[in-house]
C-alpha cells in the first residue's frame, strides 16, 4: 500500500497544466447550450413562445397541443446542438440529480427510423421511483413516480443530451424532489410580498427572491485521493496527522492561483458559461489546497437548478484535468471547511431591492419593513433555519475554523443596531406631527443607500445583513441550495402575511394611518426579535451561556436539529401556506434521519476497515523491524543492549498500547453497531449512531495518527496531510 502511497505523489508531481481553449469574451458564448429566449424565437412558433413566456412570467399552464410544436423546436435546436438523447432532470432526495437518456431515435418500419420528440415526451415521464427516498410515500405496488416539465428554467444540452429540469412527484401527487417545495415557497413568498409592497408601490405586481451562492470546495490530486479509501468512500479524511504547517501563515487566502488549479477553473467556467451558469468570482480560500466560486445573483429556482449543475460539472471537468473535487463540509481536521454561503434577498417588477436602502424615507420605510420582517421570521423559526442546514457533514463543520456556530443568530452591524434601537422608542399608538417628521428626516431618512462596510464585519454569525441582502452562511458545501432556501422563503412570508394582517388591524379598527400602523407593528418586532441578534463572537462559551439565557436552540447534532422537522408546529406552518403537507413533511424527516444514519454507518465500516487492514498490519510490521534491530543490539551488546536500544524498545510499548486500543475500540464499534442495527425507531437509531458510534471514530484516529508519526515513513500506507494539502 505505501507503494501506492509513493507512486500517486509521484504522478500528482509530474502532472502539467492541460491547456485550455476558451473564448476571449464570455459573452459570447454565454448561453449557446440553453434553450433561452434567443433559441426559442428562432426555433418556437409565436404561439409555442408566448405559451412558454406566460408560463413563465404568470405561471399559467402549457396546452398539450402547443406542447408538441415546442418539443418539435426544442428537438431541433437540441440536435443542432450536437444532441443524440433527451434526459427528464430532476433532483430527488438523495441530494444529487438524476436522470435517465433516450435517444430522439424512433423506428418507423421498412428499414427506416427518425428523429422524434412528442409534446408527452417533454411535459412528463414516468421513471420508477422505487430506488429513490421516498419516507414512505410510496407503496411497493405504486412504484412509478412522474416528472413534469418545469418551463422556469431553462433546458440544456450537456454531453451531447437535452436536459429538461423537472419536478419529481410520487403516483400519488407528493413531492419527491427538492424542486416541488422550492416552487411552492418562491409562489408563496411573493404572493406575501406583493401584499406588502402595495403599502408602498401600487405598481408592484412580481415579487422575485434571488439567490446568490458562493460554493467553497477542495481540489486534491485524482492519484493522491484514489490512495486513501477514506476520501473515495466518504468523501473526507478519516485519518491523518496534521502537519507541521497547515493554514496558520494565512498565505493562501487570495494568494496566486495554483496552474493546475488555474486551468481547471478555467475549462470549468467555459463549460459554465455554455450552460449559462453566470459564474464571476474565483479565489484561494483560507485552507491550503481550498478554493471558491460564486456567480452573479439570479432568480432563486434557476440559481438552485444551476448550483445543482455545477456540482456535477465540477466533477466531470475534475477528471480532464486528474483531480478530485472534494465538496464534503470538512475534509480535514484542523484546517478551514467548506460551506456555501447563501445569498438572499427580494426584488419587484419594478427594479427594486426590497432588502436595498433608497434614497427616499418611503423607500426606506418599505426596506426597514421587509428587514425587521426578516429578522422577526428567523427568531420566530430559528429551529427550524438550523434544521435546514443540519446533515452529518456539516456537523463537522458547523463551530469549527471560521465556520458559524449551530446557534443561530442575526448580524446587523452598528449602523443598523443604533437604527432599530431608535425605532424601538416609537410612541404606541399613533405619531404626532413632530414625531413623524423626526422619525422620518432623522432616523429612517438617513439610513445611507451603501451599508456593506457596516454590516459584513462578522464572519462567525450564521445569518449576516450584508449590505444589500441576508447571507445565510451556515449551509454547508455539499447542500442542495433548496431546502434552505425553502425554508427561508417559507418563513417569511408567513411572518409577512402575519405583519400585514396586525397592519390592517390597526389601519381598520383603530383608525390609523398607514404610516403609524406600519410603525407601531415594527416596533413591537423590534423588542420581540432582540434574542436573535448577537454581534458578538459566535464561537466563545461566553456566547453559548448567553444563547441559552435567550432561549435560543443550540442544537450541534443532526438528529437533535431535525426533531423540529416533525413538530406540529412546523408541519402546520408548511401545511398553511401550501408548500408540504402532513405525508411529505413527515417523508423528508424519515429520509433524513436515514441519511444520517447511513452516513454514519458507512463512515464506521471505512473506519474500522483502515485502522485493522492498514494502519495495524503496517504497526506490526515496523514493530517487528524494531524487535530485530533490538535482538541484533543484544547479540552484540550482550547484557549492556538496553542502553542501546532504549528508544527502540520505548516505541515497541507505545506502538503495542496503541495496536491494542485500535484493536479494542473497533471491536467496541462494531458490536454496539451491531446492536444499534437491530433498534427500529428511527430516532433512537440515531441517538444511537450520533452518542455512541460517532465519538469512537476520534478515539480510533487518535491511537492511529499517533502511530502516523511514529512509523518509518516509508513504510505508511496513507497518504498523509502534507501531501494532500501541499501537492500543487
């Protein structure tokens, strides 16, 4: 295995940067692999386009007639693309995409075929649902699930198919995919911000949330990661000795590029561009080896489908280029992990940043509204907002380097603290002139339109007013943007639809103006809200003592995060506004929790597996090389060989203690394993693999990275941190 070991480090040396043929402007080919406007007016009738253009705008459905003209042009602009098959692509619970080609070949007798794409083809298809998470929605005789043309986003050819975005729903209607909810709440929340925004604008008749991620992951050296069965089968390092130098010279955060590194991000944003992924930003991130990309904001369902796409177009673009992108929240102790920060906000029809401030006291009226709603929504569901981030992996991570506490809190920076403590001593009831005039030329006037510098100070707050939009930055890197996002949008506009509700109250029984209604129900979100905010260092026990006074949830484990996902609270909340019902929430808590548990198991048999089969054959055999040079110093040395041979017989005792413990420990592991395997409440299956699997996997690599820095290097068999994290 050391062999292996020397051989792949070998090969990443050798490697060159592979050339790149790119476009000299990106604006060029932006797009060329979509089926956007410009494809469709070339290739729809007027009625195809203006049936996928109102479906699109106004969410009106497609008439099955006119399906069949646009799947002709979809087909024919799909084939002049390069395109042999078509592929329904979904995003079912796994938490990857999926799909299943055919080909536009179709026979019609006497030797002869054509090209064929009917107008069924594209708006549906039944793929067996059976091998997909389902939490129980779907009987074993209902096996079939269907998926169903989402026009929003458009479709796009990759590999030589045209892929379709779709939902994925069970024969029975409920959502199977990530997709369904996401819509719904996207339809909800504008719906909600409508209502709002005619307190304000009477012209607002669209309500947009946008999404902004910036995806943080790993690039390791396709030889070096195939080396170590921890990363091929877990996807991070269950093993491994920090090294000497890790990150604490900060010399890589937003240092030079790696040409490897360089090349593979420029053949990456090539293909991006052709699938119009807008991606902008790249750069070293704060662990060696760690790098970021994020793309310009675009409406939330199109930026979760694209995210989505660029997960698995950094992966085939890795392989070109004989690297492993590793997207697991915490690949390596010790040094930063990788998350994907989440940027959010609204927008109207009419060009506004409903999170922006304007120029005007009503505009900024109209932004401290949807700011302090905001804010109201996350301290009301905080729980809930932990819940959507929580995964085994990002367990890891959550807490550690840089990355944000499980506590969720809001950060807001100065400017706006000292804004919304002034707005707190607003008179209950209503205003008089003066107060009117001083509240609005005073306070909410002067709030300036550019507040970046004063509010993105904080890297430790798991939800950060950043300027412009909320940054929800605990989501981890391997996350299916949509459920954050689901949830997120889901909370507030349900804390919308209830602040106009108390608003209207006050404006129709008590007589107020709108003004003073929007400012009295404001206020009152002001002093309930106070617990969320924190502009404090989230990582200090400090911080923890104080979150606990707050009665703020401090939930660091998956299972304990996702209990709730099940509450009738939260079930009646999804069920209300019409994104989950009972079935499917119920369905998404027993998935995950079986994610979790699966996830956990599979990382205790790799454990297990390394320490026994790699780690203490390779003790034994350098433990072995010490006995004999001991046996030759007694030989030569007669009864003096123990002053010769001290150290050599020290290492023999640390190394037999150490072999004894791994030995122990994964004996421990796999009989409670095999106990808990044989518990049926989920739950408790859980509690189980989080309370007493998990701990032993630190107590395993404890024993076998100290045998790491005991045994002949040559002889190692894993490939250690140094070359992992260094190897350019």
């Amino acid at each position: 295995m050391s062999t292996l070991r020397f051989h792949a480090v070998k090969s990443s040396l050798e490697r060159k940067p592979i050339k790149i043929k790119e476009s000299k402007r990106r604006s060029e080919i932006f797009g060329k692999n979509v089926f956007n406007e410009v494809a469709m007016r070339q290739y729809l009738t007027k009625t195809g386009l203006k049936s996928v253009t109102e479906a699109i705008e106004k969410g009106t459905k497609i008439d099955r007639n006119v399906a069949g003209h646009i799947s002709t042009g979809m087909k024919e602009w799909a084939i002049s693309k390069g395109a042999t098959h078509y592929t329904h692509w979904f995003q079912p619970l796994t938490g990857a995409t999926a799909e299943k080609h055919d080909a536009f070949f179709e026979t019609i007798g006497d030797g002869m075929a054509i090209e064929k794409f009917g107008g069924d083809q594209l708006v549906q298809q039944e793929p067996d649902a059976s091998s997909f998470p389902n939490g129980g929605i779907r009987n074993t005789f209902e096996a079939r699930g269907y998926t169903a043309w989402d026009p929003t986003s458009p479709a796009f050819v990759f590999d030589g198919t045209l892929c379709i975005p779709t939902v994925f729903v069970s024969y029975t209607g409920e959502a199977l995919d990530f997709k369904t909810p996401l819509l719904r709440a996207l339809q909800v929340v504008d719906s909600a911000s409508v209502a709002i925004c005619k307190f304000f604008d009477k012209n607002v008749k669209k309500v947009t949330a946008s999404l902004g991620w910036e995806q943080e992951y790993f690039l390791i050296d396709q030889a070096l990661a195939a080396s170590r069965p921890d990363i091929l089968l877990t996807g991070r390092t269950l093993f491994g000795h920090s090294p000497a130098k890790g990150q604490q010279l900060d010399d890589h955060y937003f240092g030079t590029i790696p040409s490897r590194a360089m090349a593979y991000m420029r053949d990456l944003e090539h293909h991006c561009m052709l699938l119009g992924i807008p991606v902008k930003t790249r750069h070293n991130e704060v662990a060696p080896n760690q790098f970021e990309l994020a793309p310009i904001y675009e409406e939330a369902n199109l930026a979760v489908d694209h995210n989505s796409l660029l997960m698995d177009l950094m992966q085939k673009i890795a392989k070109r280029h004989n690297f492993t992108v590793l997207l697991h929240e915490k690949p390596f102790a010790g040094v930063n992990g990788s998350g994907k920060h989440n940027n959010w906000s609204l927008s109207t029809n009419t060009g506004v940043n409903l999170l922006s401030p304007g120029k005007t006291p009503m505009s900024n009226l109209q932004f401290l509204t949807f700011f302090i709603n905001t804010i109201k929504a996350v301290q009301t569901h905080e729980e809930l907002l932990r819940a959507a981030i929580a995964s085994a992996s990002n367990d890891h991570r959550l807490g550690a380097n840089e990355a944000p506490p499980a506590i969720i809190s809001v950060f807001i920076g100065e400017q706006l603290t000292k804004v919304l403590n002034e707005l707190e001593s607003v008179t209950k009831g209503k205003l008089s002139p003066k107060e009117k005039t001083d509240l609005k030329l005073n306070v909410v006037g002067k709030i300036p339109e550019i507040l970046r510098d004063n509010t993105d100070r904080n890297r430790t707050s798991a939800f950060a007013f950043t300027g412009n939009k909320f940054e929800f930055r605990a989501v981890g890197s391997t996350a299916n943007c949509a459920n954050p996002m689901t949830i997120l949008n889901t909370i507030v506009a349900k804390q919308l639809i209830d602040f106009k509700a108390e608003v209207d109250v006050l404006i129709e029984e008590k007589a107020m103006k709108k003004d003073d209604a929007i400012f009295n129900v404001l206020r009152e979100y002001i002093k309930t809200s106070k617990e969320i905010l924190f502009e404090g260092n989230g990582y200090s026990d400090d911080w923890e003592k104080e979150a606990k006074k707050r009665g703020l949830s401090n939930n660091k484990t998956t299972p304990e995060a996702l209990k709730i996902k099940k509450s009738k609270s939260t079930i009646e909340l999804f069920e209300s506004l019409g994104v989950l019902n009972k079935v499917e929430s119920e369905a998404r808590y027993e998935i995950e929790m079986e994610e979790y548990i699966l996830h956990i198991q599979i990382e205790s048999r790799v454990s297990g597996d390394i320490a026994r089969n790699h780690v203490v054959p390779t003790a034994v055999k350098y433990q072995n090389i010490l006995i004999e040079n001991v046996t030759g110093l007694k030989t030569i040395y007669g009864d003096r060989f123990k002053e010769f041979a001290k150290e050599q017989l020290s290492l023999i005792e640390q190394i037999s203690q150490h072999i004894e413990a791994i030995n122990s420990l994964v004996t421990e592991m796999i009989d409670t394993r095999k106990t808990i395997n044989k518990l049926t409440n989920i739950e408790k299956k859980a509690e189980g693999y989080c309370k007493k699997i998990k701990p032993l996997f630190e107590d395993i690599r404890y024993h076998c990275d100290k045998l790491e820095i005991m045994i002949d290097d040559e002889l190692w068999p894993l490939t250690k941190y140094r070359e992992l994290l260094f190897t350019k």
